[in-house]
C-alpha cells in the first residue's frame, strides 16, 4: 500500500511526529518487513533463553529475563536507532473517562466468553499430560502468596514490555507497510504465536487484535497495557479461585448461558469503546494536536 506523502512518517504509524522535521530528516526506515524479521529474532532469542538458562535461573527467571531484553530493551533500542517516534508510544490517550470502564468491561467479559474455547480445543486435540502438569507446575499458585508473585511474572511484566514490542514496534512498522487493518490482525498473529499454545491459539490472536485496535483508536500503547495486565492478572485469580486441582483433570465447560451472557457484554462493550474513541484527538508529546485525518483507506 503507498503511503501518503502529505503526512509525516509518525503519522503514517499512527502516531503524531514527536520529533518534527528533524526526526523525519534523519529517520531510518522502519517498516512491516524489519518488524517480521524482529519478531523472528525475538521468537528464536526466547527459544535459546527457555533452553540455556531454564536450569539456572528457573522457569520465572527465564521468563523474566525474556520479557526485560528481548521485549523492552531490544525494541526500545530499535525505537531509537530507527526514530520511530517512540516516546509516542507512551503518550497519554485523550480518550473520554468512559473509556476506561468500558474498555474493563469488554476484556473481563472476553476472559469468560473464551474459556470454553480452551476446552473444544482440548476435546479435539487433547492437551497432553506433560503440557498438564507444566500449567499445574508453573501456572497455578497454591497460596495468595504465590499468586501475587504469579501476577507479577505472567501479567505485570508481560502486560509491559509485551506491549512496547507487538503495539508499539511491530505494529507500528506493518501500518507503515500495510495500513491500520493489516497492522491490527498481523500483530495480533504474531502476537498468538509467539505464546505457542495451540489451545489459546484463538483466544490469544483475539486478545492480541482487541489490543492493537485499541492502540490505532487510542494512538497510545497505555491503554493496552493496562488491558493486558487486567486479562492475565483476571485469568490467574480465575485459576486460583479453582483450587489447586485445577490441572490435575482435564478441563471442563462452563455453563453455555455464561458464555452467551459474557459475549454479549463483550460485544456491548467493545462497541461502546469503538463510539467513545471516534473523533479523538491525537497527542504529541503529551499534549493535544490539530487533528489530522489520514486518507480513507488508512483508518479503521
């Protein structure tokens, strides 16, 4: 897809020029190509760390270690070298206070409606006893302890830098390539297999696509942190609330009214968060800027 010459390479990303003329002087060029070939580098840094250093620095180590370098401190660094007007990223939303609830509302009720995607998953292609006992082993806690460090490890850090490298560097490089659209499903794709998780695998690139559109109507990454954080942290206490037997058998599904009721609050509120993002102003470097309206075909 051309891209339109009248806008500055930040807003053909979706995001304001942070750094004027200047920045857009000096720009080297970051698009969806390098973005995929990032994220193939990623993938394969996480699968060197999980292997090497699982023995001495654990599971969480490792995963922490993951989230930290290769997705804050790499594409930080490749934010920079790039001048992808990456403080943008970080920009406070100018979003209506209902925003917020309502954005609460659609991911809390997405985590309900989706549980019974994991268990059709499971009926036609069952989950392994070692894949069990892995999500018993490393995804359950036993004591509220535990589960507070678990909501650090699986929600706080992932919902961070997990978010600065698919909605903000990833994404931001295919809009450049191939519109808004494209940007939103691709990332979110890449986003669900990266988790490598079969059985997630719908709920994930759904979550993944929910959180870029945020981020195109938003043209900040914080509300989807925010969000992040709220589902895996909401998805833990869930699995806690179950016992610590919850793995020990294979899972079960919730009452289908639940689902039902649960994807239509979701729908509500998703369409609710669609009205109350239209018509929002674009910040640039934390304050408000005179709109501008990207071409046609580069809106969503």
């Amino acid at each position: 897809m051309n891209k339109d010459p009248s806008l500055p390479n930040d807003r053909q990303a979706g995001f304001p020029a942070a750094g004027g003329d200047e920045l857009s002087d000096r720009r080297i060029s970051w698009d969806g190509g390098r973005a995929i070939l990032y994220f193939i580098l990623a993938a394969f840094s996480s699968l060197l760390i999980s292997v090497f250093l699982l023995g001495p620095l654990g599971f969480h180590g490792s995963v922490i270690l993951t989230e930290i370098l290769v997705f804050g401190v790499i594409p930080m660094a490749l934010g920079v070298i790039f001048a992808t007007g990456w403080r943008q990223w970080f920009a406070r939303p100018q979003v209506h206070p209902s925003f917020w609830p309502w954005a609460l509302v659609a991911v809390l009720s997405f985590v309900v409606a989706q549980s019974n995607v994991l268990v059709l998953f499971d009926r036609v292609y069952p989950i392994p006893s070692s894949q069990l006992e892995f999500f018993r082993k490393y995804l359950s806690a036993q004591t509220p302890s535990g589960l507070f460090g678990m909501i650090c490890v699986a929600a706080v850090v992932p919902a961070l830098f997990e978010e600065v490298a698919f909605r903000g560097l990833i994404q931001g490089g295919l809009r450049l390539s191939y519109g808004p659209r494209h940007a939103i499903v691709w990332s979110g794709l890449l986003f669900a297999l990266l988790h490598m998780n079969p059985w997630n695998f719908i709920s994930l690139w759904s979550l993944g696509c929910f959180l870029g559109y945020v981020t195109e109507r938003t043209s900040s990454i914080r509300p989807a942190i925010f969000l992040h954080l709220v589902n895996n942290t909401f998805a833990l206490v869930l699995l806690y609330a179950q016992g610590k037997d919850r793995w020990d058998s294979r899972p079960e599904f919730i009452a289908w009214y639940w689902t039902v009721c649960a994807g239509l609050v979701m729908i509500l509120a998703i369409w609710k968060v669609h009205r109350l993002t239209e018509n929002r102003p674009r910040p640039a470097d934390g304050g408000p800027v005179e709109s501008v309206d990207p071409p046609a075909d580069r809106t969503i």
